[in-house]
C-alpha cells in the first residue's frame, strides 16, 4: 500500500510502481468510485469491447450454446410468446 499527499490544487502523483503496475500512461482517465470512507481510481477502458470480451465466460464454459438457445426458444413457445 502506498501513501500520496494531497496538495494544495487538491491533486495527488500517482506512485511509478502502481503506474507500471497497471499500465498507466499521461492523458488517461481514471473513473472514481466512493463508498463509505474509500475512493477508488479505475483506469477507464480504452475500448468497452475489448474490456468486456470474455467477461464471465466462465459461466458458459460447459455449455452447448445451440441446445441452450433452443431450449429458451421452447420455453417461450410455453408461456404464448413468438419469437
């Protein structure tokens, strides 16, 4: 854990080790999120698509994709609904 003084302007300097750390360069924008008493800084991705790409691909890791659609297309037959 690092620590950085606030100064005057109300900015802080970013350690080099945590810039490295995640890949930060000038120019990048950082999201900040507060909860209760923490403030985090969250690199903004670069591209939404990319970042999001095989989130979660875990939960399909076992799962025929196909037979999965066909079977929610069935059940939508059940409730009434056309697709």
């Amino acid at each position: 854990m690092k620590a950085v003084k606030l100064s005057k302007k109300y900015q802080i300097a970013i350690p080099k080790s945590i810039r490295n750390k995640m890949g930060l360069s000038a120019g990048d924008i950082l999201i900040i999120d507060v909860s209760k008493d923490k403030i985090n800084l969250i690199p903004k991705p670069r591209n939404y698509t990319e970042h999001t790409k095989s989130l979660h691909s875990e939960i399909w890791k076992n799962i025929n994709i196909d037979e999965y659609i066909r079977d929610e297309r069935k059940s939508w037959d059940k409730k009434g609904n056309k697709y």
